[in-house]
C-alpha cells in the first residue's frame, strides 16, 4: 500500500520493518539526519526501536565521534 500512496505523490513514513534495509530508501530519525531527505524520497524509513537512543547519543557522537557501540 505504502508504494501506491508514494507513486500518487505523497510522502509515507514507515516504522515497520519492510524498508529499512532497502539502500534505496532513507532511514531517518528527523532529530539526527532529516538534512539528508531530497524532495523525490516518497518513501522514508524509520525506526522507532532504537530512536531514544539514537536522539539521546547524536550529540556525543557529533563531538566525539562515536565508532561503535
């Protein structure tokens, strides 16, 4: 469903699992990278599992450049 709403011209934020592996489409957490979204990403992945975390360690990450965790 999500694809033919996209192809009607209309933005879709899936949380669920069917896009995020998809290299195609963009995983995004608006706080850390909504900056890498175009105008034609119709299709935009997220995921609400590790979102707190991810928000939470983007500013140490920005300063001291988290490698891994």
């Amino acid at each position: 469903m999500g694809t033919q709403i996209a192809a009607a011209g209309i933005t879709v934020i899936d949380n669920s699992s069917g896009w995020r592996m998809d290299p195609s489409k963009p995983l995004i957490v608006p706080e850390v990278n909504a900056d890498v979204l175009k105008e034609n990403d119709k299709i935009i992945a997220t995921q609400l599992f590790n979102y707190p975390m991810v928000v939470a360690l983007n500013p140490l990450h920005k300063k001291y450049g988290i490698k891994r965790m």
